[in-house]
C-alpha cells in the first residue's frame, strides 16, 4: 500500500511533506548545507547527499541532562546534507500523527516529554518547570515539561487525532492531562479539581484536570497513553485469568 502524500511545505527552514493518514511519517528534501536533529530511532531511511547519521550534544554543557530530564534521549542525531540534495525519511515510536510546530524567538513551545521527533532551523530543546507547584505534582505531566526554543520547525509525534486549537486572551481550556500534546510559551498551565467526590469515585476522570489560558495556540491529542496501555493490561490480565489450567499444572 502506497501512503498518501500531503503537499511539499517550503516555508520552513526544511521543505517537508507527511506521508500516511493514522500512521505518518515525515519526508524532508534537502539541499546541501542543511541539518536536521532527530530523536534516535526516528530515521526510516535517505538518499542523496547524506553520507551517516552523526549525533550532537548540544550547544551548551547541560543540554543532555536538560533533555534527558525532558523525557527524551540525552544525546541527539543530526543528519547533514554535503553535497547534493537529499530526501530523508522519519518516523515515530508508536502509532500516530506528526505535527509541525513553528518557533521563533517571539514565541516558543512547551510540549509533552518524549513527543519530539525533530527538528530543523536554529531550535534548542530544554525543560521547563510548571509555574506552580501544585500543576506538577497534580497535574499528570509531572513538573517537567519540553521547552523548545530558537528559530525554525519543530516536529511533534502524537497520538490519534489531534485538535488544534488558538486560544484567546483570558480564554481557558480544560484538557484531560495526558491528552496535551503542546502549547505555546505565552499559554498558561495551572490543575483544577475535575468535579466532587462523586465524579471522583464513579466518573474515571481522575482527580484533576488540566487548565490552559490563552493566549497562544493549544494542541490535544485523542489518545491517552497511560490508559491505553492501563487497559490492555487488564484485558490480558482477565484472558489468563480465563485460560484453563493443563492437567500438569492442576496436580
């Protein structure tokens, strides 16, 4: 089965295409010069002018603590274009869709660890501590979050579909925590109770809910991870509770 292809976007740093519906990837045409930084594991395949994958610390001394902090892998990839043009191809870790994100020195990203698939143009990968305590401890993501700043594209791997919303000044979005995917830097995050006691017990909601305030652009993914894998726990748990024991085994 051949993937369907979106059009070239040429107005980043990288001009890019994604190729798929549910399960996506992205390919990059390069011309030489150009860099891009990827996630290990995300390289699916290139031809043309690129020689290896190299790797890269980063630009300052703790930016692989930084980044292993924010839930991804302490030491990046690169690949560089030398000398011819090149097509490059990436890939996710699971199943899902890939969203660009543009940053630029007016406006950064924060984004939910380990969503990074790369990145192209002059952008650095951090962490950034939510404004409030009671956000981290509460809140779902923990206290730890991407931040991702600089000039050029960001490229984000989420989970089914995605919601992209902008939201007005003082405007504020309630969202289910683990289905954030990424917000601007001028978004506000604080946790608010879901409900009472009731809602607690019955609603399966958990205790908290995420609360964003513009202004700034919000991205929400359908898919919570923790659950999904939470409930296919469960539904192997409850098969092997309902296998038959062998005659070995009941002696």
């Amino acid at each position: 089965m051949i993937a369907k292809r979106s059009d070239w976007l040429t107005d980043g740093p990288v001009p890019f295409r994604v190729l798929g519906e549910d399960i996506q990837e992205v390919e990059f045409a390069m011309v030489p010069g150009q860099r891009i930084v990827l996630q290990p594991n995300t390289f699916v395949c290139g031809a043309g002018g690129i020689r290896d994958i190299g790797i890269t610390w980063g630009r300052r001394l703790m930016d692989p603590i930084y980044r292993k902090w924010s839930g991804e892998a302490s030491v990046l990839q690169e690949i560089v274009c030398e000398d011819r043009p090149a097509r490059v191809i990436l890939g996710g870790h699971h199943l899902g869709r890939i969203v660009r994100m543009r940053v630029s020195p007016a406006c950064g990203a924060i984004c939910q660890r380990g969503a990074f698939i790369a990145s192209t143009g002059k952008v650095d990968l951090g962490i950034a501590f939510t404004g409030r305590v009671r956000a981290g401890l509460f809140g779902g993501q923990g206290v730890v979050f991407q931040r991702v700043t600089g000039e050029g594209d960001v490229f984000l791997h989420a989970r089914g579909t995605v919601n992209d919303w902008i939201v007005p000044e003082s405007e504020i979005v309630r969202v289910s925590t683990n289905n954030i995917l990424a917000f601007d830097a001028s978004v506000g995050y604080d946790v608010q109770f879901s409900g009472g006691a009731l809602t607690l017990m019955f609603g399966g909601q958990g205790l908290f809910l995420s609360q964003l305030e513009g202004p700034g652009r919000v991205l929400t993914q359908s898919i919570d991870h923790d659950a999904m894998v939470d409930q296919l726990a469960r539904r192997r748990s409850r098969k092997t509770l309902r296998q038959p024991q062998t005659s070995g085994e009941s002696k």
